[in-house]
C-alpha cells in the first residue's frame, strides 16, 4: 500500500508540479484546521480558524497562478499551432474558391452581435488539411472582452442530417482579428467542396455603432476568388440607418445593396456581391440616423 501510494505521489506532482503539490498541503492543513475548530477547545479554537483563514487564502492565490499558467500555456500552443499552419499553407500551395459566402448578423442595442457564417469552398490544391478564416470587430477590444469572444465551426445540417461541431482552434493576431482554423478528420482533396457553418457570439463587437453612434463597417476581404457574397445585418427594431457600399462602384461590379425597414421588428440591410477578385475589399458603411 505505501509503495502504491508513494508511486501515486510521484505521479501527482510530476503532472500538477510544485504549485499542485503545494496547493495539496495547503488543502490538508485547512481541513485539519477545520475540524481543530469545531472540536477543540476556546484557543486550540481561534489558532485553527486563523489557520483555516490563512489557508483558504494561500488556495486562492494558488488558483489564480495555477489559472493564469495555463492560460499562458494554452495561448502558446495556439500561436504555434497557427505559425506552423501558416507555414504548411505556404508550404504546400492550400488554396480554394469561395463558391458562396452567405453571412448574417443580428446586432443588439448595447451593441452585442450573433452572427453565422455559411461558406462553400471548392478545393484548388491537391490535398486541404484545414480551412482558415480571419475575423475581427474593426477596433481595439481589451484581453478581458476578447475572453468573450466564442466561436463554433460545424458542418451543415440538411434535413436532420450534419450540424456537428468541428475541430476547431482560435488565436488573437497582432492586428486585432481572430484567426480561426476548422481542422479536417482527413485531407480534401482538389475539387471536392468543402460547406460549412461558423457561429459568432461577439460581446460589444458593434459598440461604436450602437452606444457611441459612430459610423460603422461590415466589410470582408478574400484572398481568393470569391463568386458570391451575401451579407445581411440586422438591427434593432426601430433603427433607422443610412449605409453606403464599400469598394463597390455601379457599373463596374455586380451588386446590390438594400434597406428594408419594418414598421414592426428589426431593420436589415443586405448587400449581394458577385464575381469579387482576390484582395478586394467589399462591404458596406452603416450610420444610425438620428432620431426625428
């Protein structure tokens, strides 16, 4: 039994480290403290609830180191997961067409935003290991409101079939976007067509349109061929919005872009986009009118 249990120990503090070990200690000494209180006598007592105190606070901070080394070593493991994906991407030509890209948003009063993203690609290269988007709010947002930020990738549901979550992973860029990656169970080789689902819980995304009233754009860029756009955003009920296009000249690109303004629900503007080059970006400029 005691070599068991010392082989345990062993165990314990190679996977936890010192901090696990410690945190142990401290755990044992708080609950002997605990039952000292209860059943001692007066200063046996007070010395074993300062003990249970002093205690409580040493697990405390010791959760909060512990939290904030994972956090750092979770952020490492994502960044170079993300270098080396660039790097393979690079590496071996990944490359695909948007077949269509079909995107919403439901923006709220105090400028939270829902969004879901339904993407067709076409396979251009001889074997895809993964699919990558970057996303982002077009404004600084701190550390605490990125932690905010969740996303899910899942595969189309048609008639009860599909709607499963992917293998996805997620990292903050120096320019204020997140990078997401969808990661494939096994390679898609040239011309299958890849569809999927990316979802968007984004706290405060749309801050400087909705609390500040400010100017705010809706725009995307591809850095592939990308045949078909359709973007829709959907505001408050009883918004009233002026918007313009974004890199979209009348008669020279194929789009439309429109308001449909409801007596009862939410106002939506919607801009469909066809045949868009690489490295163009498309999209529209919204501004909430003041109130009459």
């Amino acid at each position: 039994m005691l070599k068991s249990f010392l082989g345990w120990l062993r165990d314990y503090v190679v996977y936890t480290g010192i901090v696990g070990l410690v945190e142990g200690v401290l755990g044992i000494l708080a609950f002997g403290g605990l039952l000292s209180a209860l059943l001692g006598n007066t200063a046996i007592k007070a010395g074993a609830i300062v003990a249970v105190l002093l205690g409580v606070i040493g697990l405390y901070i010791l959760l909060i180191a512990n939290r904030v080394e994972w956090r750092s070593r979770t952020e490492l493991d994502r960044r170079l997961l993300q270098y080396y994906c660039s790097v393979l991407k690079e590496r071996h030509g990944h490359s695909w067409r948007i077949a269509s890209w079909v995107e919403s948003a439901a923006v709220r009063a105090n400028g939270d935003a829902s969004e879901v993203i339904t993407v067709r690609a076409v396979v251009e290269c001889d074997l895809l290991d993964f699919f990558a988007i970057r996303t982002g709010a077009g404004w600084h947002q701190s550390e605490k409101a990125r932690r905010k930020v969740k996303i899910n990738v899942k595969s189309l549901e048609v008639d009860g079939i599909g709607g499963t979550r992917r293998d996805a992973t997620s990292t903050w860029l120096n320019d204020d976007r997140l990078e997401v990656i969808a990661h494939f169970g096994s390679p898609a080789r040239r011309g299958d067509e890849i569809v999927m689902v990316i979802e968007k819980e984004w706290p405060g995304k749309c801050a400087p349109l909705m609390r500040d009233r400010q100017p705010d754009e809706f725009a995307l860029t591809f850095a592939c061929v990308a045949d078909y756009l359709e973007y829709a955003v959907q505001l408050p009920e009883g918004s009233d919005v002026a918007c313009d296009a974004i890199g979209l000249v009348k008669g020279e690109h194929d789009y439309t872009l429109a308001v449909r303004r409801n007596g009862v629900g939410p106002t939506e503007v919607s801009l469909v986009v066809r045949n868009i080059p690489p490295r163009v970006r498309v999209g529209m400029r919204l501004d909430l009118k003041k109130p009459r």
